[in-house]
C-alpha cells in the first residue's frame, strides 16, 4: 500500500454503483500485486454490507481493460452454470459491481483502474496448507472451476500475461539469459544451468501436444494457490475461486502442476537446506483425488494420464524462471537476501529431481484416482485414514 492516494480512493468510491453510506474503509488482505481495501456501507434496516474495491497494477497487467472483459466473460458465465447447478452465484463465484457509467472498471484521474466485488461473507482465505483436507478441498474448487467452464470457448479470453506458461520461450530466454550473463554469474551456477540444459524436453512436452492436437486448450486460472480458493467457515468446503487476473486460455495440467509444485512440497520455496525439500506423496494424492473429482468427467483420458508431467513441467518451468532471474539481476521476482533467486531455484530443481525418483508411485496415484473415479470416489480418502 501507499502508491495510491486518499484522493484517488474518494474519486474511486464516488464513482461505483454502491449503496448506503459508507462508515468503514481500510486496506484488505496480503496481496502484493493490486492496492486492495475492504469497504463497509451502512444499508439502513438491511443492515452492513461490505465490498471489495482494487486498483489494478497496470506494471503487470499492462491491458486493464482486456482483463476485465476476461473477468466479466468468466464470472458471468459461471453465474449462469451456478443457477442451473441450483447453487448461490453470491457466494460461489466472484461478482462484479459496475461503475456509475455500466462499466466493470473506472479509470481514476491519475490513469490508474479500479474494479469493485461484493464481498463474500462467512468464507476465509488461507495462505499455508494446514491439512490434507485444506489441500483436497483446493483441489476439488479448481477442478470445478474446470468442469463449470468446460464448454466455454477459451480462445476468446486475452492473455493477460502473453506467454505465461510457454514453457518452450521461457527455455529460450534462460539460453539467451546464459548467453548474455550480463551479470557474470554463469561460472557459479554451472551446475544449475546444466540441469535445464539436460531437461529441454520437458520443455517442450506440452507445447508439442498441444500443437499436435492431443491436449484441449482450456480456460486456465494460472495461479492455483490454496489463498486462491474461498473457504466455507461452517462446512469447511472450498466455495468460490477468486484472483481471476491471470484467467487465460491454458492447460488443465499447469493448473494440477502449479498447485503441486506449491503445495505438496515439504519445504519453503526458498528453503536453503535442501534436504528437507521433496514432493509429499500423500498430498500429491490427496489432490489427485480432488482434482479429478471436481472436474467431474470433463477432462480427457490423456490430460488424466499428464496429471504428473503437467507437476513436473511447472516446477521445472518456475525453478528455470528463478534461474534466469538470478542470471539477469534479479529484475522480476523479489529478492530479500543475496542469491535469494538461486536458492529458489535450487529447491524448485529438487523437487523435480524427487519427482523423477517418484515417478513410477506419481503414474500409479494418478491412475488408481482414475479408475477410483469410475468406481468408488470416496475409497482413498478411506485408505488414507486406514494408513494413518
């Protein structure tokens, strides 16, 4: 917070169809991306009502306007799905409030967007898996973010970040960022950069699929953390996905992958100790099983089949990110510490590493939760209970 000012926020305020008077405003949540802030409105005898007021960072999403049209296409869309599924589309997707001009954004004096949400009530956000259970129902809530939006066209939605999972660019950029070593530092990560060398197929893996027709491109969210996810405070069950800035045409697999690659390790993603890093084989497990399940058959047998690559390309893919940061001057992901970047890569590189040692134990969860698909969906959950 403090890159936007009290000014810009009145403007913004003035300017959205919100109802009552306002009697509370302040900053909201933990984000680092957008300046967020909680808005309470006093609804005479109806009581308080609260919304969700953002301004967008435009450094990132340098096409504000383009995501919002991702936005309203997907939310109203699941609107509709969520009506004819007899849920409640308040709590169980995002809402969008318009502007005092009917339109999903304002733009403020200074240039800078502002979009507003009705805020969910009774639901929390968390940052860290606490449970295997907070993990299953993360799982199940992007998977039905899956499902829901099967049928809707994909290659309609904007790249709100072009190339963002081209794993295939990336790669290129790593070799340039080598090639370059405009900081001097390729001498010192020797080891490192022949790991990605040594990986270029997985690189490619699903960009040649794709390509060749045998994967379905789909609206993917590209940033499936469990924070992500809207937690139900009474039952406990994933309600609603939110953060919908990246929603773009993708792969079902980088969605199953990114949340593997984040929530299944067993260590912090800048963890210096190498030795405490690998892929937790029950959470992977566990959110098979919830993946699968929520997408409701919508998948096909060959995404099923790439769940595992889909974990090891985007954890490959991210550690050659933080790689190519460090090789650059640390330019795009925050450093708090000297060689924070490598570090970062380092544990990314380990957990592929153990996955490749898991491999044959990842292909056989990803078919056993296949097959308990067409049979008993609630065998695993048994088992691993049994086990315990």
């Amino acid at each position: 917070m403090g890159r936007i000012s009290d000014r810009q926020i009145d403007e913004a305020i003035a300017n959205f169809r919100f109802e009552g008077t306002l009697i509370e405003q302040r900053p909201y949540g933990n984000g680092h991306i957008n300046d967020t802030f909680l808005l309470t409105f006093d609804i005479g005898e109806m009581g308080r009502l609260r919304v969700i007021l953002q301004c967008m960072n435009k450094s990132i999403f340098t096409k504000p306007v383009e995501l919002m049209e991702n936005v309203l296409g997907v939310t109203s869309y699941l609107r509709k799905k969520i009506i004819e599924n007899g849920g409640d589309p308040e709590r169980e997707t995002l809402n969008v409030i318009r502007t005092v001009a009917n339109r999903p954004y304002f733009v403020d004096s200074q240039g800078d967007y502002w979009r507003a949400y009705k805020f969910i009530e009774g639901a929390t956000s968390y940052d860290q898996v606490e449970t295997p259970e907070d993990f299953y129902q993360s799982a199940v809530s992007f998977g039905n973010f899956q499902r829901l939006l099967a049928d809707y066209p994909a290659e309609t939605l904007h790249e709100t970040i072009v190339g963002f999972h081209d794993t295939k660019a990336r790669f290129a950029t790593f070799k340039k960022a080598v090639e370059e070593d405009v900081c001097g530092r390729v001498a010192s990560v020797q080891k490192e950069i022949d790991f990605v060398l040594a990986h270029e197929d997985v690189a490619n893996v699903f960009g040649d699929m794709l390509a060749n027709g045998e994967l379905p491109l789909r609206v993917t969210h590209n940033d499936t953390k469990l924070n992500n996810i809207m937690i139900d405070d009474k039952t406990g069950k994933g309600i609603c996905v939110i953060d919908l800035d990246t929603v773009m045409p993708g792969l079902a697999m980088n969605d199953f992958g990114d949340s593997i690659r984040f929530g299944a390790s067993t260590a912090a993603e800048d963890e210096q100790d190498l030795s405490k890093v690998s892929c937790d084989m029950e959470l992977f497990d566990v959110y098979a099983k919830g993946f699968i399940e929520g997408c409701g058959g919508k998948l096909t047998q060959k995404e099923i089949e790439m769940m595992p690559m889909g974990a090891k390309v985007m954890t490959f893919e991210c550690g050659m990110r933080f790689l190519t940061d460090h090789l650059q001057g640390d330019t795009y992901f925050k450093i708090h510490r000297e060689n924070h970047n490598l570090d970062r890569c380092r544990t990314q590189f380990k957990l592929v590493e153990d996955m490749e040692a898991k491999w044959d134990t990842m292909q056989e969860i990803r078919s056993e939760e296949h097959t308990s698909e067409l049979q008993s969906p609630d065998h695993l959950v048994c088992r691993l209970l049994l086990e315990k």
